[in-house]
C-alpha cells in the first residue's frame, strides 16, 4: 500500500495522533529529512521502517509529512 492510501483510510488521523506521541518521532523525522533522503529520495515506508528500526506506521506518517512539506516549499 502506498503511503498516499494509507491517507485514505478511517483510522489514519488516529494513526497520526499516535505516532506525534512517540519519544522519537522528531528525531526520526529530523534525520530522515537530512540524512536518508538527500541520499535516497525514492526510499518507500517499509525500508525506511527497517533502517530507523522503528514501527511501519512512523515511517509512513514520516514520509507522508515530509512529502507535504516538499510540495509546500516554493
């Protein structure tokens, strides 16, 4: 599934809430937008949750977010 159907489904803002709750969410976050993109951009959720060792449903929200703030910038 893509990270743009997770978007679509009944529980996705539940996911997100719970995911923003997470001790490392920021760092995650942080160092996915600095680190892992810049050096594979195409990364898809399932890798980025191997790497981080972290749960599938951060990694989605993560690259969602990230995603949102790329088409955000001018």
């Amino acid at each position: 599934m893509s990270v743009e159907e997770y978007t679509k489904q009944t529980l996705w803002p539940i996911l997100i809430e719970t995911v923003h709750a997470m001790i490392m969410y920021p760092n995650h976050k942080a160092y996915t937008r600095d680190v892992i993109l810049p050096e594979k951009p195409e990364i898809t959720a399932a890798e980025l949750a191997v790497r981080l060792k972290m749960p599938l449903g951060e990694a989605v929200v993560i690259l969602y977010e990230l995603g949102e703030e790329r088409k955000m910038k001018p």
